[in-house]
C-alpha cells in the first residue's frame, strides 16, 4: 500500500531560522533522517502512516530519532521527528503531539539497545519484502544484489504477531546476531540497518531489488532457477569500490547523495550538507 503523496511538497527542513532548538550536528541528523521518509515515500515502499526508520541522536547513544505515529512518510518533517529513550520514554515530542505506538518501539528499541555499532535501522512492509519473509528458502543467491557486499549475511526473525511483547526484543537481537546488518521479518518485512544512514539506505535499496528480482523469477519455479554458486557469491561479496572504478568515498555515500540531489531537484528542499559537490562539474 503506498502513500498519496500531495502535489504540493512539504520542505523536509523546516528548522531554519535563528530559534532553532537543536545542535548543528542533530539538526543535519535529523533533516537527513526525514529525507529518507522521503525517498521511501518516492519509491512507494511505504504502508500508509505504518512503519518506522530510526536514528540514534548524535551524542546521546540511549536516544534515537522516529517518526511521529500518524503522519504519512510524504509529511514527515526534520521538526516533526520525535526523540525517545531505549525504555521508550519521550524525550522531545518534536512538533506534534503523536507519539510513538509500542510496536515502533519494541523493534527499533531492541537493535539500538543490542547493537551500538549500529545507528540507523529502516524497516519495511512491501510485497515483495513480506513475500520473500514468507518462503521457507529465504533470501536466495539469484542476483549480484543478493549477493552484494552491502547486503552480507541475512538474519531471519520468525513472527510472533504485532510486536507489541517487549520480551520479543530479546529474540530480536538475538536472532540478527553481532554482525549482520539485515534481518528478514518472516511474514512481516525487511530491516536494514547501517553505521550511517548512507550505508542502512544503501542497504535497502540492493534488498528491494534483490526481493523484486526473486518473487518475479519464482514464478518460473524453484526448480528452473540459476542460483549462483558459493565461489561467485563470496568473489561478489569481496568486490570493492576501488575494483569497480568508483570514486572512494564513505559506504552507500555516492547513491545516497544522487537520492538527495534527485529530492532538491523537486523541491523537498533536503537541508542536506553535500560533501562530493567537488566530483560533480555544472554548465
């Protein structure tokens, strides 16, 4: 189910202005965190006001940042996402009085808490993502994309029901592990997650892909596909940037700023502090 988007566009940054609240650091955290509600929006991976992407609040490591319960992610703003503790206390409301619903809380509660390497988790309901959760093979090495470096090895989470049950949290960190970096919902969705938002979005984005790419080829049957073999899955998950030619930058930075380039160009007005402007020649 995606989310009506409205013709016209709320700016993403609407914490400009001498008055505002926030340090420089979380307010760039913040508008780049709404921009990702954006992009999600964009590529209609979104469960109308359902769904949640978090964000460890600079400096405050048993703080994160979420979306208000009740907005559509194309209404999501830097001043509307509010700050929780990992006990789910709100800490800033942000500009509205919404909220956050319990089941918001128990998934991205038990990550941040488990995981401290980890400061950004973006977590799903699409078709495709609920399709592949729902198939006993999992996640299969169908495509580059599966197999992708960015992607790594998968975590599986069985569902207990709407995660509302704070002792599921446990089972949540325990079942992605110390490393992992997705983790498959089975009959739910996707998560996935990353040291920045660049590398969680990055991460994403070759996930979709490689779900879209599996559920299409199913419908051939499980016993006409071409799974690629172990020895090409770990020479994949082995490629650098330096070997494809790109230019070396941060995990997921180029393809996050190209998404922020492309947001501006339509006026969301991102308030995004680019940093390879000095790669990029204009007429």
């Amino acid at each position: 189910m995606a989310t009506p988007t409205d013709s016209s566009i709320i700016p993403i940054d609407d914490l400009s202005g001498s008055d505002c609240k926030y340090s420089q650091e979380e307010k760039e955290a913040r508008c780049k965190l709404a921009s990702v509600y954006r992009l999600v929006d964009m590529n209609n991976w979104t469960q109308g006001i359902y769904n949640h992407i978090s964000l460890r609040a600079p400096g405050k490591d048993d703080h994160f940042l979420l979306n208000p319960f009740g907005l559509f992610y194309s209404e999501v703003t830097a001043a509307s996402l509010v700050k929780v503790d990992l006990d789910g206390k709100v800490v800033d409301p942000g500009t509205t009085d919404l909220g956050v619903p319990h089941t918001g809380f128990v998934i991205h509660s038990a990550i941040h808490s488990a995981r401290k390497d980890i400061k950004c988790i973006i977590h799903v309901h699409t078709g495709v993502g609920i399709a592949v959760g729902a198939m006993k093979c999992g996640l299969l090495p169908l495509s580059l994309e599966a197999a992708a470096p960015s992607i790594g090895e998968v975590s599986y989470h069985d569902c207990q029901g709407i995660s509302v049950d704070s002792k599921e949290r446990e089972d949540l960190a325990a079942d992605l592990g110390p490393v992992n970096n997705i983790m498959i919902l089975r009959n739910h969705g996707l998560l996935a997650m990353g040291a920045t938002i660049e590398q969680a979005w990055d991460r994403m984005e070759t996930l979709m892909l490689a779900c879209e790419s599996q559920v299409k080829a199913m419908s051939a049957g499980i016993g006409n596909l071409i799974l690629l073999s172990d020895e090409v899955v770990e020479k994949t998950r082995k490629v650098t940037d330096e070997e494809v030619g790109m230019v070396v930058t941060e995990p997921g930075l180029m393809s996050f700023e190209a998404n922020m380039r492309l947001l501006d160009r339509k006026g969301y007005k991102t308030g995004y502090q680019y940093k390879l402007s000095k790669y990029i020649k204009r007429q």
